[in-house]
C-alpha cells in the first residue's frame, strides 16, 4: 500500500511540474506574471462583468466554444482538455493559468 501511495505522489508532482512546463512551452509566461496575482476563470468572468457587458459570451465567441460550456468549467463542473485550458490562458492573456483551470 505504502509503494502505491509514493507513486500517486510521484504522478502528482509530474502532473504539475508538466502543467509549470506547458505553461512556459505555450508562450504564457512573461516578466509581468511575476507580479500578477493569477485567477480562476470565475472570478475572471466576474471581475470582466464589472468593465464588460456579456464577457463569458465574447470569450466564448473568440474560443469558438459555447458560452455554456465555459460556464460549466468556471463553475468546476466540467474539466477541459489541455488544449482547450491553454486556449483559454492565451485568450485571458495568461491571467487564468492552465494550473487553475485544470484545478477547478
């Protein structure tokens, strides 16, 4: 049991170091998100509907994916792909990272 346990901890920290490297590979990480505070796709959404009429609508449109399925993932009822997690990064401008994406 315990050799079952260290690998589940193993796969974890690979999980995550793999997500750290994805991030980099996809051009997300720049100098400035050193001092930015990341957020989860919801509170994104909510802090947008201050400044932005229809935000989830107009990211949906610009993923070319429905306004439903991205709220399905901000409120952590869907899990989405790695692919569509680091297009979702990218059209935020890396201010929701694909770690808190793939977390929530």
């Amino acid at each position: 049991m315990k050799g079952l346990f260290s690998q589940k901890k193993l796969l974890r920290n690979i999980f995550f170091l793999t997500e750290k490297l994805l991030d980099g590979i996809c051009g997300l990480w720049h100098p400035s998100a050193m001092t930015r505070k990341s957020m989860t796709l919801a509170a994104y959404l909510k802090a947008k509907r201050k400044t932005q009429k229809g935000p989830l609508s107009r990211l949906a449109e610009k993923l070319g994916t429905s306004p439903g399925y991205l709220s399905l993932i901000a409120q952590g009822k869907r899990v989405p792909s790695r692919a569509m997690a680091a297009k979702i990064s990218k059209a935020t401008g890396g201010v929701v990272t694909i770690a808190k994406i793939l977390k929530t």
